[in-house]
C-alpha cells in the first residue's frame, strides 16, 4: 500500500493557513480602519477643500462690508487773474466725504449666500474622505487576495514539483513519454509566471497606496484578513422595509447633502435679484473753507453742504426682471440635479445589492457544494492511489482542482468585499471618525 504523508501535510498546512486568515475578521477591520484615518489626516487634497472653503467664507464677510467712504478735496470759484483765494468771496477750499450704502439687504444676503457656497465646499471634504476610504478598501481587498492568491500557487507549485519528479522518474525506466514531462515542465513554468505576475501586482498595490500612506512598511499587510461589514449591515437593516427605496438613506450620502446645500445657496440667489429692486441710497458731506472777505467786510463764513442720492431702478425689465428669472431657474436646476444624483445614486445601490445578494449565493454553492465535492474527490482519489487503483498525477490532478476551486472562492470574496465597499461609499457605511482639517491662513 502506498502512502501520502507529504501530500496531506502540505494540504493541512495551506487549509490551517487560510483558516487563520478568515478568523481574524474583527482585527482586519479594525487594522483597515485605522490607515484610513491615518491616510485622511494627512490627506492634501481634503485640506486644500477645506481651505477654499475659509477662504470663500471670509470672503463673504469681506463682500458684505459697506464700501469704504470716499475723499474728496479740492477747491472751488477761483478767479483766473490773480489765483487768489482771499480775493473773491466765492473761492473755498473744500473738502467731502461720499459713502454709499447697500440695495436692501443686498449685503447681508452676499454674505449668507458665500456662507452657504462654503458648506457646499466642506461638505465635499466628506466626499473626498468616502472617496479615500474607499479606493484604499478596494486595494486592501484586492492586495488580501493576491496574499491568498500567492499561498495557494505556491502550494500548487510544490504539487506539480512533485508530479514533475513522479513523471521523470517513470521517463527513467521508460514508463512515461517524453511529452508528458515537457507538459509537466510547462506547466511549472506557466505557473512561476503566474507568481511572478502575482508579485507584481502586489508591487502594484503598494505603490498605489503610497499616494495617501507613503511611509506604510510592505511587513505591516503581510497578513491581510477578510472584512466584516457590521456598520453596513446596520444601515441595510434599517431600510429592510423596502428592497428598491433607498432615497432615505442616500439623503445621508456628503454628495447629497452637497445638492441641498446648492439649493439652499440659489435660493438666497433669488433674494439678492429681488433685492434689485431696491433703492441704492449714498450720503455725501461738504465743508468748504473760505479765506475771502464778505460784503460787508467782515470774513465770509464757510459753508456745509449735504446731499441724500438715490439710485432707482425705473427700468427693471431688461435688467431687474432677467436676473430675477435667472435665479429662479438655477433654484429649478439645481433641484432637477439633486433629483437626477439621487436616481443615479439609488440605482448602483439596487445594483450592487444585487451583485451582493448573487456573490452570497455562490459562496454558498462553493461552502456547501462545490468544495467538500472536491475534497471527498481529492480523498477518493488518494485512497485508489494507496490501493493501486489510481496513478500519483491523478492525485496532483486532484489536489489541483481543489486548490483551483479554493482560489475562485477566495475571488469571490474579495469581489464580494469590494461590493460591500462601494455599498459602504454610497450608503455613508465607513465606521472610521476623523476629525475637520485644522488650517491657519499662511503668512507667505
């Protein structure tokens, strides 16, 4: 009778492996979590956001102060032959100050409407960290499944060393075609490709997430597991009520939220143009000093002057009306764009549940199906080799599928983690806390 101790240790290893890995769910989100808040902290672009969004707020403060008075100086009545100023009791030197005030409570509403353009900008800071949090989930996904990936071609590697070393050995005495080590040859070197072509995309990986963590040491996601996703299953519980509706929801999503703040901003757009219609008021102040005397002989007496102006807006219909209307149809339009982001929004979710909801059903196939089929036949087949009813490369065949089969499981998977990432995008489903960026106005 012939025996396999190699065969079954090295399949207990790669099965010990993996189980290891997908038993340490909570540790993996954790580990995740904590480079997505370490990768935002030093995030560039969310702080540039951030800082367009101070910089537009003082700039609305800035806008909704009034116009800085204006000087005027000068002198008045001075006769043309002598250019004398105490010779003619006409001549004065004067001097003014002109202030104009604000159309209505135009200055205000600038100011609360650039208020409001700035939430637009800080809530896309939040789009920006949904958008990091998720590209780095999807390469951590993807690099955890090169990792399995890596284990189960090195293990398939040593089964066809061995099935290469079990066909020459029969080439030797004559018992196998010179064909049939070549085929075994190939295939080692097809597969040294495939681990070559694994280590690249690896490379690839890290690389990639260097953008956001440029100092992660390649030891630290040595060991990447898979994902739980509690905070996730949290939100779908609570719309569980309806398959298809997730507007609600989606009403939490940073983008969104942008939407209604849009709205919320042209809305006081309308304001402003109805403000137009307003009078536009301006004080001006006189003082004329005069060096002249009067008629009687005495010192002439200086003069004060003050005036009221007021701009009105008599022709309103080319100007007043057009801008008024103007701003009513941008309300309408932003509105509509909410509108459309929502169905567009609401539709990848039904989507990608659907993905979810399919990947869940094949993993099952594979848990309860296809795999324990395969290894009953890997036993089977070991049992006719050790009873002289099977050849060693039916076994290497065997084990090979079975290895096969565990790698397409461990694809689907990862695919299914990378759906329940874009979930998590969509569904504001990240459970990381980070807090506002902290900027002071630079000096240089």
């Amino acid at each position: 009778m012939k025996k396999l101790p190699l065969i079954r240790f090295k399949k207990a290893w790669l099965v010990s492996a993996i189980s290891i890995v997908l038993s340490h769910q909570v540790m993996a989100e954790e580990q995740l979590t904590q480079l997505i808040e370490q990768a935002l902290s030093s995030d560039a672009s969310r702080e540039q956001i951030y800082a367009q969004s101070q910089a537009m707020r003082a700039t609305g403060i800035a806008n909704s102060t009034l116009a800085d008075p204006t000087l005027k100086v000068g002198f008045g009545g001075l006769p043309v032959d002598s250019f004398k100023f105490d010779e003619d009791p006409m001549t004065n030197i004067s001097v003014g100050l002109m202030q104009k005030f604000g159309r209505g409570s135009s200055l205000d509403l600038q100011q609360k409407q650039m208020g409001q353009q700035a939430d637009v900008l800080a809530m896309q800071v939040q789009v920006r960290e949904l958008e990091v949090a998720n590209a780095i989930s999807q390469l951590w996904i993807e690099l955890g499944f090169l990792q399995k990936a890596e284990a189960i071609l090195h293990e398939n590697r040593r089964l066809l060393t061995e099935m290469e070393s079990y066909i020459n050995t029969n080439y030797s005495i004559g018992k196998s075609e010179s064909q049939d080590l070549l085929q075994a040859q190939l295939q080692l070197t097809r597969l040294d490709e495939k681990v070559q072509t694994n280590k690249q995309s690896q490379e690839r990986i890290y690389a990639q997430l260097s953008e956001w963590l440029p100092n992660l040491p390649q030891q630290q996601l040595d060991k990447i597991r898979p994902l739980h996703w509690d905070y996730l299953d949290q939100i779908l519980e609570r719309n569980a009520h309806s398959s298809t509706d997730f507007y609600e929801l989606l009403k939490t999503n940073p983008t969104i939220k942008m939407s209604e703040l849009a709205i919320v901003a042209t809305k006081t757009k309308v304001d402003i143009a109805d403000e137009s219609y307003s009078p536009q008021f301006g004080v001006e102040v006189m003082y004329a000093y005069r060096q002249a005397n009067g008629m009687g002989g005495q010192p002439a007496s200086d003069l004060v002057s003050a005036y009221v102006t007021m701009d009105i807006p008599l022709f309103t219909d080319k100007r007043q009306d057009q801008n008024y209307a103007a701003a009513q149809y941008q309300v309408g339009s932003a509105k509509s764009q909410r509108d459309v982001l929502l169905r567009q929004m609401n539709a990848k979710v039904n989507a990608l549940l659907v993905d979810k909801s399919n990947l869940e059903q094949r993993l099952s196939r594979y848990n309860e199906t296809l795999l324990p089929q395969s290894k009953e036949r890997t036993k089977a087949v070991e049992r006719g080799y050790e009873n002289n009813t099977a050849q060693f490369n039916d076994v290497i065949i065997a084990s090979n599928d079975e290895l096969s089969l565990e790698l397409e499981k461990q694809r689907l998977m990862s695919d299914l983690d990378k759906t329940n990432s874009n979930l998590a995008f969509y569904l504001n489903g990240f459970d990381y806390h980070i807090s506002a960026p902290q900027l002071a106005p630079s000096e240089n």
